[in-house]
C-alpha cells in the first residue's frame, strides 16, 4: 500500500508542469477563450441603447467603468482592461410580429437573447494578420446562462469593428462623441431609417452629388463597394455626401 500511494503521488507530481504549460500556451494564444463571462456587468456603466430594426433586438451596451465611458465621450483610446458588454434581448412584439414601442419611439424589451463582450487588454491581438487584427481587442459570446458560445461567428465581430479603427474599434463610440457627419441644412436624396435605406435604389450620373441622412438613432457609415471608400460615421440626425 505505501509503494502504491508514492506512485500515485510521483504521478501527480509530474503532471503538474505539463498542465502548468498547457495554460501557459493558452493565455498567449488568440481566441474568444481568453474572455471570461463578466458576471458583475450589470453593475457596470450604462453608456447607451440601441433599437435594432433588422434584427427586432433591443440592446444595452454597459463599460466596465466610468473612466472607459469619458474616454469615449473625449475621442480617445480606451484604458487597458476595458470591458464592454452587449446585452441582447428580443424587442416585444404584436400579433404581426412588429416590435411594439413606448412613448418616446424605442423598442419595448423583452426576453433577454445573450451577450457580446469585448475586452482590451495590453498585449493581445499580436497573434492575428494586420487586415484582421483590432488593436488589443478580443471578443467573446455568451448564453443568457453565461455559458461561453463557441459557434459565434468571431471573425465577424473583427471585420464589423476594424473599419472602425480610429475610434478604437468601438463602433458605439461614435455615438458619444457626436459622428463625424454634417447636421447642415438641405434635402436628403436617401434616407437611412429602420437599417434600411430610402430608395433602396438610386442611379447617379458622373458629377452627380447624393446626400444621406442617418434617421436612425444607431450610428451608420456610408460604405462605397465599387472602391472601398467609407465616409464618416454618421449619428443620428447627420448626413453625408458623395460627388460620383
């Protein structure tokens, strides 16, 4: 018996390192593992809310702290650590499916979806290729139960920021500091209202000037496929134009 149970104990003690090494070469990997589920959140900062119409989602995105939230306010960087939850739930609806409102427009809520997290933390991103990569920004998707979503679609959380680069990748960081399009007079040949736009077909002849304007109250960017070129994020009430 006393043979057997130093064994046993030589066995654990072996496996030790190796497990030791494993975590070690985890950490220092990319991927959505590294963030765990922020079971505090809602004792974050509520920054802003967001109806989101194609998807008949009302959302609630929190940072981990007020210092994150002025950063923003102020245009700069977020500080190392940030924590920025997106709340998902389903918006209420009636009998036609039509998300129902309150008095002043937004979206009733309704049954909690899941979440979205990203996080920055010094040293991260380094793994992935340049056209990807989102500074020190990694991000994660959980069930309403908290539970790590290992089907979400990652590398989309990573091409829908990365345009957004100069506002620290934070697309609702735009919100805060006030867009970056014009509030000026004048009529809009489109119109962005409900994520859809008004027409949704427009011909331009060359010289020709086309005007948008944001109704919504999430912010949207004007994405040009033929050439890439993207104008500035635009808020609500802002417009952008374009001389083709």
């Amino acid at each position: 018996m006393t043979s057997m149970k130093r064994s046993l104990v030589t066995v654990c003690i072996l496996a030790l390192p190796i497990a030791v090494a494993l975590l070690t070469a985890r950490s220092s990997t990319a991927g959505p593992e590294k963030i765990e589920f922020p079971a505090n959140w809602e004792k974050y900062v509520l920054y802003t809310i967001v109806d989101r119409y194609d998807v008949k989602q009302y959302r609630e995105l929190y940072a981990s702290s007020q210092e994150a939230v002025d950063a923003m306010k102020r245009g700069q960087p977020l500080p190392d650590r940030t924590v920025l939850v997106l709340v998902q739930y389903k918006a209420q609806a009636d009998a036609q499916g039509n998300p129902l409102k309150n008095a002043s427009g937004r979206f009733l809520k309704g049954d909690r979806i899941g979440f979205t997290v990203m996080e920055k933390r010094q040293g991260w991103g380094a793994e992935y290729p340049g056209d990807l990569r989102n500074g020190e920004w990694e991000y994660s998707a959980f069930g309403t139960d908290g539970r790590f979503n290992a089907n979400a679609n990652y590398t989309g959380c990573f091409q829908c920021h990365k345009p957004h680069e100069k506002q620290d990748f934070v697309i609702s960081l735009a919100g805060l500091m006030g867009g970056g399009g014009t509030t000026g007079t004048g009529a809009p040949d489109v119109r962005i209202s409900g994520f859809s736009f008004g027409p949704p077909r427009l011909t331009a002849a060359p010289g020709q000037a086309v005007m948008w304007i944001n109704n919504d109250d999430s912010p949207h960017q004007i994405t040009l496929t033929a050439s890439k070129a993207r104008g500035p994020v635009l808020t609500k009430g802002q417009s952008y134009s374009h001389t083709f």
